[in-house]
C-alpha cells in the first residue's frame, strides 16, 4: 500500500519586505488520523510586532498537540485551545482549523473573521 504524500506551498506577498521574512501567516498540515489542515493570518505589522512569530509559534503548538489524544481528543475547538494556551509570542491571528476522521466526518473550528 503506498503511503500518501503530503505537500504543502507558502507563497509570500509579492512585496520585497513580506518576501524577505516569509510572509504573516503560517500553516499546518498533517496525515494524522484522517488529516489535519490548519491556517492562521496574522496582521500586526502595523504594530510594531514582527507578524510572523505569533501565527509561527501557534501552528507550531498545534502540531505537537494534534496526535496527543488525551489533550485534544481530535477536536479543532480544543487544539486551537491549547495551542493558545502554549504561545507566548505577541500577536494575534484568525484560524481555522480542520481534522477529516477516517470515518468520514469533518470537524472545522475558526476564530477571528
């Protein structure tokens, strides 16, 4: 049985500065369970914060929680949760997050607008 292959692009803003730090926003994608696909855009710029790290770390949270079973229980709700809860960067992003089950059933969570 061949192993499905997963693969993902982060296409930064066509202006230099976005270019040369990768772009606001991060992403996640996983095959756990049925899959995993999350997405979260920053906009703090204007702030003075580099946008970048908030939507980075918590992604990054979320990928180290969403096999974890007894924390999340593969609820998007509770893995947006505690990826919060684990972030210490300044910032703030719109999510969404969905987890496809092998049965079929699609589960979606999104904050922000």
């Amino acid at each position: 049985m061949a192993i499905p292959m997963l693969r993902a692009a982060m296409i930064s803003h066509s202006t230099s500065k976005k270019l040369n730090t990768g772009g606001e926003d991060a992403f996640l994608v996983s095959n756990y369970n049925g899959g995993v696909i999350a997405v979260a855009v920053s906009g703090w710029a204007e702030e003075d914060v580099d946008p970048s790290l908030f939507p980075r770390e918590l992604l990054a949270n979320a990928s180290n929680f969403v096999g974890d079973e007894e924390q999340v229980n593969y609820d998007p709700q509770i893995l947006i949760r505690k990826s919060h809860a684990a972030t210490s960067s300044r910032g703030s992003a719109t999510v969404i997050v969905a987890m496809l089950e092998k049965n079929g059933t699609l589960k979606i969570a999104n904050v922000g607008d």
